[in-house]
C-alpha cells in the first residue's frame, strides 16, 4: 500500500491540521490541506510534537527506503528495524 498523500506535509501550529500545503490558484493557495489533526494530548507542546513527528512520516519513509539498499551490509538489527518501519509504514 503506497498510495498515500504524497509530501511533504507540515504541521498547522494552529489548527493541529496536519497535511500538505495547497499549490492550487483558489482560496485554499497556502493553507493546510488536512489528512489527519493532532487532538489526544492536553498539552500543547505534546500535541504539537506529535504533529511534527507525523508530519514528517512522508520524508522518513523516502530516507529509509534510500538507505536500504546499504543498511544490510552493516548490522543484522539495523536491516530488521528499517525493514520493520518500512513495511509498517506501508501497511504490510
């Protein structure tokens, strides 16, 4: 499963939106375009991590799937982790 709303996306720091930014010539040019919002945690600070660290999920995705091809080479524990995110992350 590797259709997912390609990136980059980014956190909105203040409707906890979390999505790419609209390119289109409308009234939405700029704005987040949300996927998914961050609501569970009463602190702010936690909320907008959070949001950070999925915002971020569609550019570690591409670095993991960069670095594979090297990562088995080096450590037996390094080549199951990133196999493990890489296939987590693409619903398999």
């Amino acid at each position: 499963m590797s259709n997912f709303t390609k990136g980059p996306w980014v956190a909105d720091k203040t409707s906890r939106a979390i999505g790419p930014v609209s390119k289109d010539d409308d009234q939405s040019n700029g704005m987040v375009i949300p996927i998914a919002w961050v609501e569970f945690d009463p602190e702010v600070e936690i909320q907008a991590a959070n949001a950070n660290l999925i915002a971020a999920a569609p550019e570690m995705l591409r670095a993991l799937q960069f670095i594979q091809p090297w990562v088995p080479t080096q450590d037996a524990e390094a080549t199951h982790l990133v196999e493990q995110a890489i296939a987590r992350a693409l619903g398999q």
